[in-house]
C-alpha cells in the first residue's frame, strides 16, 4: 500500500457508499471479508464503525479480543492511520436505548426486559428485532458530530447469512403486516431510507464451490426483488494453480503422463532409483488429478459469477489461516482492488 | 494425533433400537448431505427410513427427487435392496398452520390464522423453524410409519438454537407477558390496563408507546386467541425434548476441519452432554488428504527452491508447490481436529475425505455413505 496518503483522492468502486453490509454462506467467511473491509475502508485515515448483530462474538474472535460489550469501542489502527470501531449490536441494550432515546423511559425499559419482552420480540415477531439491530445501525451511519460531518465516513455490517439478508434489511416489509402506523413503522421508515439508497450497497461473500455460488446468485436475485442496492461479489479462500493449462487439461481427462515429472523428482534429489520415483510421481499425478477436477470446476463457477455481472474481488486463502496479519494481508488486497 | 475412538455409523444405522438421527452442526459444513446419505445408507441395509430436511440446496434435493416444499414425505426413487427411503422438506408454515387447524374449532382457527402476528411468527425463520422441525420429527415418530427418521436441523445462527427454540417458545407463550397481554379477553373485554396493578402498569404504558395501540390489540386478540389453543404448550415441547434425550436418539455431530466449524462442534458436544442427549460422535466433512504424504511439506518446498534456482524441471517444480501447499492444509486441518480430541477424547470420529463436485444424484450419495462408514 505505497500511496496511502492519497487514499481520499483514490476513485474506488464504492465511493459514496456509507453502510456495507456483507453478507455470504455460512462457512465462507463473511465475518473476515466484514472485518478486512472495514480495515481497508478505513486507511489513510478514515473512521469506520464494524458492526455484528448475530450475537457471535466473531468480531472479538477474528480480531482476537475478549467479547465486545454494546458499545462503540477502538478496536484496531488500519494502515495508514485510520481508526476501526467496532460494536456487537443486542436487540434488548438497543431497545432500552431506543425507549430512553425517543421516550425518556428508562425504568419502563427495565421492567419490559425483566417481562421477557425481548423473548417475546425475537419469538413472536423477529421482524421487531430486526427493526431494532437495523435502527442502531442506520443510526451509526447517519450520526453527526457537533461540526455537522457524519462521524463514521463508513459502517461495515456483519449481516445473517445469505438466505435470510433481504429479509432482515428489508425491515419496511417486515412490520409492514404488524404496524402500519405509529412508532415502530416510522422507525422501520428510517431504516428503509438508509438501507435502500445508493448509500448502502451489500456485498456478497463465497467460495468457488457450487452451493456457496448459487446462494450468491438467488440472493442477488432476492435483493432485486426487494429493491435493495447490490454491491460487489468477494470471493474468499482462493488458491491460484500453478500448473500449466496444458497439463491441467491432461489430467482432468485422466491422460497425464508422469515420465516427466518422474526425472524432474530424481533431478531435485527426492527419489532414488526409478521404482521409487515412479511410485512418488504416481502418488503426486493423483494429486495433480484432483487439482485440475477442482481447477475446472472453480473456473466454471468463477463464470457463473462473471455472468451477474456485479465487481469481483478475490481474496486469497491464507496458508497460516486467519490472525491478525492475515487480516491486514486480506484489508491490502482488497485496497488493491479498489473495493476500498 | 491422539486416537478418538472410531464413529461406527453401520453399527448405528444397523441397531433396530436406533429409531432417530439428528444431524447438527453449524451451517456450511454439509449437514444435510450427511443427513441424506445416512438415510440412503440405512434404506439400503434395510430399514425403512425417512430424512427430514429443513432448507436444502436445490440440487440435493434434487439428487432425492424432491421438487417441491410440499411436507409431506416422498418415496425416493432408485433404492437398492429391501428398505425404503422417503424424504420431505419442512413447510414451516404449514406446520403451524396444521397444529393451529387440529386444535381449535373453525372460528378461532381462522381467527389466528389470519393474525398479523400469527403471520409474521409462523414464516419467520428465527425459533420457529426450529420448533416446528422438532413438531414434524414428533409427528413422524408418532405416525411410526418408519423404523428410522433422520432429521437435519436448521442453519441456525448458533446450532443451540435448535435445543432452545422449544423451550423458548413454549416458556413464552406461558410467561408473565401473555398473562398481561390476555388479560383483555378474561375481564370481558374492557381494558386490561386499568385493572392491572402499576407494575404492570408502566409496561403497558410502554408497550402502546412502543408498538402504537393498533398493534397491541392485534396482538391481544392473537395471543389471547393462542392462548385458548395451546393451552398445553409447554407439555407439548417438554414432549419432544423427552424424545430427543430416550434412548432410541442419537445426535451426530458435523464438523469441517476448520477453527469455526470445530469450535462450534465442541460446544454443541458439551450442550448435548448438559442436556443428557445420546450423542453418537462427530463426523468431519471435506478432510483434505494427501496421496503422496510421505513426502513431506518441507522437503517438497526445499526441492521445489532447489530446482527452481537451477531453472530446471518447472512442472515438476510447480507439482512440488502444490503439493506442499496440500500437506500444509492437510496438516492445519489435523490440529484442528486434534484440538478437538484433546478436549472430547470418548467421542467418536469419523472423517469424509474432500470431494471435488458437490453431490448431485443418488450415486453421488451412495458415494457419501459408503466414506461415513469407512474405516
């Protein structure tokens, strides 16, 4: 990241955007891709809020941090300077704050808790507290400090999963059967203008694997449905062959020939005698077999990806798995992108 | 790595006494491929058995035949051998509806029925696809159609939520705030409020302001209307939740070799023994191995840089990265798992191999089940 002091001059493909909700299969690392990105969106500088609301705690495992309390806190200096919050989002802590915000009803907030009212809106109606978790959100993004500028240049969430995203960000729709008037449905408004303008993009995480893919592609389809604006496709863990086409080609169609490989494994020292070379390269063409079955298949789901035609970025797997550093590797390679 | 105990599937499918499987795990791990190779498996040893699906990808279900959302269980088509095999898909809402429909008479039926809330509670994905999928494998097992039900529970933001959901449920629907909230119906229709002591009443207060009168008395007349229905709410929760600890249950665990997807399957593994659920053992999915694993990560690499400076033999060079790179994740994988053992070392393992393609028909199935159960 050589030029990070230009960052704010820097065109990226979200400019303008506010609030990215990332959201991905389970599995595919949507709470990682959620954390680089905020890391990444706030470089040279910046301020940006990282929000969870599922409760998991996956913000203080992937930053390696003792769980998050319901309050904005500094978690991790980006690159080039910019500071990352992050705050774990909990429907109750955001239901009192909202009573005690709009109503100054502090003590009724309590005794509502000590009722089992939260139970009751995430059992009941799970539309209430997905107004609830959105609202504190928006919110977050539409703050303004005392010198009139927002305080946040830009909110990450960490949404559910793909097959429940639309759903939850499509709140209006939600309630919409519960309140038609009165203070929730004006609260659910709120968020509905927020998520629904070009503010907002939502951003899908996969893997090159067939269901991930596919999940990717119907929740495009579902946020079209909802009029919710789609973002950019990050496709995680990839590994790059680095086999030749020629030789991947061969073997998908089961007609590698190891003779080559067999010399090559005597010239590096690693056999001795041709039985034992021949054995080890026999072993390894059944590597390279599964390899190239794996390579072509990747290559037809990278298409099928292409043909949705949102931005694509690539992340790549991270041979020590995820810490801190491979964070900060994964924030630069979507900075180089241009997704931040 | 230290030795756990090998998962013995066969054994358990085998046991007439086995009568149900719940499969759990987080999401993405292939939870409902596993479910619906076991069932396969079991249908073609013998017995006659049904798979319970609560979301599955489209060409899974496909691979059994399942087209359509319809609850109701369908012969799977291209079985071996003496057993049977049937599969369905959960309908959330229809379930709900049926429970509603069997216990109250006409009037009250499509009182609740036609309730926002009862709309809202009953196509929601939180809590009552859990409970509902617990209702199904309940009627299944009482309709003893089938000597086997395998059920695969849902993607879940947190896998507990499928023990708790039941209760959670059933503890709301008896709780303070119902008591409140039905209050209206028992004093004749006349505002509840007023007669309700000041405790009570502050969270009035707060509820109209919160939701706005109009929702709150659609939500009186719901959960009033409910109420009179599930009279036995708890009972009936309470009754599944027996099931799943008797003796004829066994809980498999599914992992992936990953930190997330283990950590997840520990947790539940404790859960399970705090709740006296049978559990069975873990399966690990997608267990990347290597052919040539004499050859180890190091050397390849240090070949690899020896040939490479030597501008020598480059596909044999690039063949070396690879390979390496798969001992290191095969490696990784390992102590993941090994972290695991360390912690649960009575339960039973058992590890399918990464396969390329996702499974598309019954052979790919059958494919599946015959790695469960390799030794």
């Amino acid at each position: 990241m050589g030029n990070l002091r230009n960052v704010r001059a820097r065109d990226t493909d979200w400019d303008g955007v506010r609030l990215h909700v990332v959201t991905g299969k389970g599995g595919t690392g949507k709470t990682t891709v959620a954390a680089a990105l905020a890391l990444a969106l706030a470089s040279g500088g910046r301020r940006v809020l990282l929000v969870e609301v599922e409760g998991r705690q996956g913000i203080a495992q992937v930053f390696d941090l003792p769980p998050l309390p319901y309050e904005e806190r500094k978690i991790a200096v980006a690159p080039g300077g910019g500071d990352v919050y992050a705050l774990a989002v909990d429907a109750e802590e955001a239901m009192l704050e909202y009573l005690e915000m709009f109503y100054g009803m502090r003590r009724a907030g309590k005794a509502l808790t000590r009722m089992g009212v939260i139970d009751f809106a995430t059992t009941i109606a799970p539309g209430f507290r997905d107004v609830l978790v959105t609202g504190k959100t928006t919110e977050a993004v539409r703050r303004k400090g005392k010198d009139g500028r927002r305080v946040y240049d830009a909110v990450v969430l960490d949404a559910p999963p793909t097959g429940r995203v639309a759903r939850f960000l499509n709140v209006t729709n939600e309630v919409a059967g519960l309140a038609r008037v009165g203070p929730i449905k004006h609260h659910a408004d709120l968020v509905n203008g927020v998520v629904t303008s070009p503010e907002t993009a939502v951003h899908f995480v996969t893997l090159l694997e067939e269901m991930p893919v596919q999940e990717t592609l119907d929740g495009l389809d579902e946020l079209r449905e909802a009029g919710l604006p789609a973002g950019g496709i990050f496709t995680n863990m990839v590994r790059e062959s680095l086999l030749p086409k020629r030789i991947l080609d061969a073997a998908v169609k089961g007609r590698f020939d190891p003779a080559e490989l067999t010399l090559g494994l005597k010239a590096a020292g690693l056999a001795e005698g041709r039985t034992n070379a021949s054995a080890m390269a026999e072993a390894l063409a059944e590597e390279i077999t599964e390899h190239a079955h794996r390579t072509r298949l990747e290559r037809r789901e990278r298409l099928s990806l292409d043909r949705s035609g949102r931005p694509r970025y690539e992340l790549p797997l991270l041979a020590d798995g995820v810490d801190l550093a491979g964070l900060y590797e994964l924030a630069e390679s979507i900075h180089a992108q241009g997704a931040a | 790595m230290k030795t756990a105990p090998v998962l013995d599937l066969d054994a358990i499918i085998d046991d007439p006494g086995t009568r149900i499987i719940v499969c759990c795990g987080s999401g993405g791990v292939g939870k409902t491929t596993t479910a619906a190779a076991l069932g396969l498996r079991a249908a073609e040893r013998g017995r006659s058995a049904v798979v319970l699906t609560v979301d599955p990808a489209r060409r899974l279900a496909q691979s059994m035949g399942l087209s359509e959302l319809d609850n109701t269980p369908r012969p799977v088509v291209g079985v071996a051998g003496e057993g049977r095999l049937h599969a369905m898909m959960l309908d959330m809402k229809r379930t709900f509806d049926e429970i509603i429909e069997a216990h109250a008479d006409p009037d009250r039926a499509r009182q609740i029925l036609t309730n926002p809330f009862y709309q809202s509670l009953s196509s929601s994905f939180s809590g009552t696809q859990e409970y509902m999928a617990m209702e199904k494998l309940g009627q299944l097992r009482r309709s003893d159609e089938w000597d086997l039900i395998i059920v695969d529970t849902p993607p879940s933001r947190s896998a507990l939520d499928f023990l708790d959901a039941p209760e959670r449920l059933g503890r709301f629907l008896d709780g303070r705030l119902i008591r409140l909230l039905t209050a209206p119906a028992k004093a004749g229709g006349r505002s509840a409020f007023k007669l309700l002591n000041a405790g009570l009443g502050i969270v009035a207060g707060a509820l109209t302001k919160l939701l706005g009168a109009q929702v709150l008395k659609d939500l009186q007349t719901f959960v009033s209307a409910l109420d009179a229905v599930f009279g036995g709410f708890r009972a009936r929760a309470e009754q599944t939740y027996q099931l799943l600890q008797a003796p004829g249950t066994a809980f498999v665990v599914v992992a992936a070799p990953e930190r997330d997807a283990m950590r997840e399957a520990s947790y539940f593994v404790e859960r399970l023994a705090e709740e006296r659920m049978p559990l069975a053992g873990l399966v690990v999915n997608r267990v990347h191995h290597a052919p040539a694993a004499a050859l180890s990560a190091a050397r390849s690499t240090a070949a690899a840089e020896d040939l490479e400076s030597r501008g020598e033999h480059d596909l044999t060079s690039a063949v070396l990265r690879m390979h390496a790179g798969r001992m290191y994740l095969a490696a990784r994988e390992q102590r993941e798992q090994e972290h695991f053992v360390s912690a649960h070392p009575t339960v039973p393992v058992t590890q399918v191999p990464a396969m390329p393609e996702d499974v598309h028909d019954l052979s790919g199935l059958r494919r599946i089940g015959e790695l469960l159960s390799a030794r």
